[in-house]
C-alpha cells in the first residue's frame, strides 16, 4: 500500500500537536478535554449567510425575508405608519447552502426583487396557482459566475414540508394567496441561511445613499465622475456588454445631448452577502428620450475600501415618476421664480443676466449679452415698479422645464402690460437657468 511521505509528515506532526496538548491539559480532567477539542473542530459545514437587516428598512412598503435554517418566511409591511409583519413557514431547497449551479438544488443566498406574478400555465402539484418570480442571478451572481435560472417563490398542490424545492421557496397555498394584496413588481427579498433582527443603521446607508445621489447628479452634468464610480472589469463580467463599449456610448451622448435631466426619489438601501444594493424611481429626460422606471446598482468595495459600481439592473415603468418629479421640483421652481422676480424688480443687471443661460433666447435678443444691453436701456428710462406672477403651471418637453404663468407688469411711469410668460428652465449644477423666455401679451 502506498502512503506518502506528506501524509506521514503530517500525521507526526499531529501526534505532536496531541502530546503537546496532552502535556497541558493534565491538570484537568480528560472529559473537559474532550469538550475542548470538540468545541474548536465541530463548525457547521453549511455556515451560508447570516443577512443583517438594517433598522431602516422597517421604512419599505414591504419586505420579503426567507430564513433557510428555521423554514421560515417574515413579511414586513407599513399600514398606517405602523410596521405589521406576518411569519409563515416556508421549504426551500432540497440541498443545504448556497446556490451555486444549474439544477444543484440548493435556494440562492443574497437580495433579490420580485419581478412578476404568474398565474397561468403552472404544474398545481409543483407551484399551486401562483408565484412570484426573482430576478437570480443579479448582477453580482453572474460576477461570481453563478449559473441557474427560474427561482421564484410559490405555492404547492399539497402541504409544503422541510427543505423539498429544486431551489425555489414554496409556501402553502392559503399563505401564497395572503402576498396577493401585498407584494408587488420590486418587492425586495432577502434570502439567507438566517436573518438577525432589525439593527440600528450602519454608516453604510448613509454612505451609499450619498453616492447614489453623487451618481444621479454626475449623470444630469455629464461629468466624468459618471463613469469613474463603475469598476471596469466587474461591470463587464456582471452585464450584457462591456465597460468599454457603455463608456463609449456614455460618452458620446454626454457630447451630443445639450442637455439631461435626471431625478430620484427615495433612495432603498439593503446588504447582500458581499455587496450592497440601492433602488430607487429614475426619472430620464433629454432632448431625444424620456424614460421612467426603476433602477438599482449593486456596489461592492474596491481595495483602497471605496464603494463602487460592480452592476446595474433597469425596469421599465409607464407612468407615475413625471408626476413625481415635478411635485417634488415645484417648491424650487417657485423659489427660483421669486429670485428672478427680485432681481428684475431691484434693476440689478448683474442679478438678473445671472439666472439665464449663455445662450438664452428672450423674444428676438439671442445670448446674455443681447437680453443684457436690452434691459439696461429699458431700465434707463423707467425702473420696473410692480411684477406679479399668479397661476403657475409646469410641464416637461423636449425643450425641457416648461413654466408658465399670468404676468403682471407695471414701471415707475405708470405702464402697465399683462399676458402669459413661458420660461423653459434647464438645470445647471444645483441651480436653474432659463434658456428660453417667451411672451404673449393679453
């Protein structure tokens, strides 16, 4: 029989290691080092995540959490500002730990989002009358090259015992049926070997929610930091196309496009196994594209401990985020109309060339130095005496921010003039500037 020298070497290394030990321990009782050595040598083969909820997320509409070693599902929602949570059991799959390949039969660990309802066409005995499907493998699933596809979490034609499912969560059918009322597309959805009870929040969400909104605002300015906030090779293992080739066409529209608007609302931030995500309503305008739906990044942190972009995912939505984006803009459309007003009433040509682009557009007079030398003659020989505005509405084009309004004009000769100004406004840093202004008189 053959037996190598290494195996040799490292089982007289190991009887050391034992007459050592043994050497120690005498003092004490053998059954104490007994408890010793199985205390340090017995560790769970099957350790899997341990996801930590932030106490934030008691803030989301509702969560979905799947503990794998209790079998066990815990939905949280908000109903009348009160968090309500409903726990479940649940099966997940038939092998124990996490998801790693094609038919391994094992449930995936991480964070996920519901992506449809399905109704028709299910095996009753399989998936009862209902699932929910997942969006495995995310961005960072397919980064550490994970394979397999179709988990959802659904119903069974007959009671749900232990650990029964080829990878999916089956949950008995009177409890599926409850999520009707309950779970929608984007519904979040933690799958771990165990979940811990809300903590106190990490400077983690703070952190990421700020880069969320530097990317947002890189974004809207064109600004190189756009794409310096993506690590290259992760975003080309975890998407359909490479870094280079949607840098290139970043790029090339950041130059074409005079202009973008771009716009969140509620930034969600959750921890996955080894990466973060955020999701948030997008709201998308340029001259050639308006776009609204739901967008998440996934970040992990690079060498230096910096979070960066390693993966993105974008969902379509057809209405409902414009609305939001201009009742979440009016307060700063009208405050920026009461500076304007200001400083066209003070005569202040320096105050008020300052809210116009450089190449605004006023009636006939092209760029700030026309509209400019147009106010300072006016204002030469009568001082504006009384502006009002009233009736004001916001609409966005093509052109950008529309703002119209009732306008009320008197000087310090007695003129007056009334009609309807439209302003396009454009966003410029943190600021608006006016690109093109228009009257109508009554």
């Amino acid at each position: 029989m053959y037996i190598s020298i290494a195996f040799l070497t490292a089982l007289g290394l190991w009887r050391v290691f034992l007459s050592e030990i043994r050497m120690f321990m005498r003092p004490f009782p053998y059954f104490l080092l007994t408890c010793i050595f199985l205390s340090v040598s017995v560790v769970p083969v099957f350790a899997g995540w341990q996801a930590v909820v932030a106490e934030e997320a008691t803030e989301l509409p509702m969560l979905v959490t799947v503990d794998k070693s209790e079998q066990s599902a815990l939905f949280y929602g908000q109903k009348a500002s009160e968090l309500t949570s409903q726990k479940v059991p649940c099966s997940s799959g038939q092998v124990k730990g996490d998801k790693w390949r094609e038919g391994d039969r094992k449930t995936p660990e991480g964070v996920y989002f519901v992506e449809m309802r399905r109704t028709a066409g299910l095996d009753y005995a399989l998936y009862g009358n209902e699932a929910y499907t997942l969006n495995y493998p995310n961005p960072v699933d397919r980064l550490n090259e994970k394979s397999g596809h179709g988990i959802w979490i659904h119903g069974r034609g007959a009671p749900i015992v232990p650990r029964e499912t080829k990878g999916c969560i089956a949950l008995n059918n009177p409890d599926i049926a409850d999520l009707y009322t309950k779970v929608t597309t984007n519904t979040p959805v933690i799958l771990a070997e165990q979940v811990a009870p809300y903590l106190r929040a990490g400077s983690e969400v703070d952190v990421l929610k700020e880069k969320t909104q530097q990317w947002i605002a890189a974004w809207q300015n064109r600004s190189p930091e756009f794409l310096q906030m993506f690590s290259p090779e992760a975003f080309t293992k975890s998407m359909d196309e490479s870094f280079e080739a949607f840098a290139q066409r970043k790029q090339r529209l950041f130059k074409r496009l005079p202009w973008i608007i771009t716009w969140t609302d509620d930034v969600n931030v959750l921890q996955g196994p080894d990466y973060w995500v955020t999701w948030f309503d997008q709201y998308y305008r340029a001259p050639n594209l308006v776009s609204q739906g739901i967008r998440r990044l996934y970040w992990q942190k690079n060498n230096a401990g910096k979070f960066i972009i390693v993966g993105m995912e974008w969902k379509e939505r057809k209405n409902g985020i414009e609305k939001a984006y201009l009742d979440a803009k009016a307060a700063n459309v009208h405050n920026f109309l009461d500076a304007w007003v200001t400083d066209w009433k003070s005569g202040s040509v320096e105050g008020y060339i300052s809210r116009y682009a450089k190449n605004a557009v006023q009636g006939t007079r092209r760029g700030i130095k026309a509209i400019a030398d147009h106010k300072i003659d006016v204002w030469q020989r009568a001082k504006p005496a009384q502006i009002m505005l009233s009736d004001i509405e916001m609409t966005l084009s093509g052109r950008g921010l529309e703002v119209s309004m009732d306008q009320y004009y008197g000087d310090s000769t007695g003129y007056t003039d009334q009609g309807r100004k439209t302003l396009v406004l454009l966003p410029q840093g943190d600021q608006w500037v006016i690109v093109s202004e228009e009257w109508r008189s009554k």
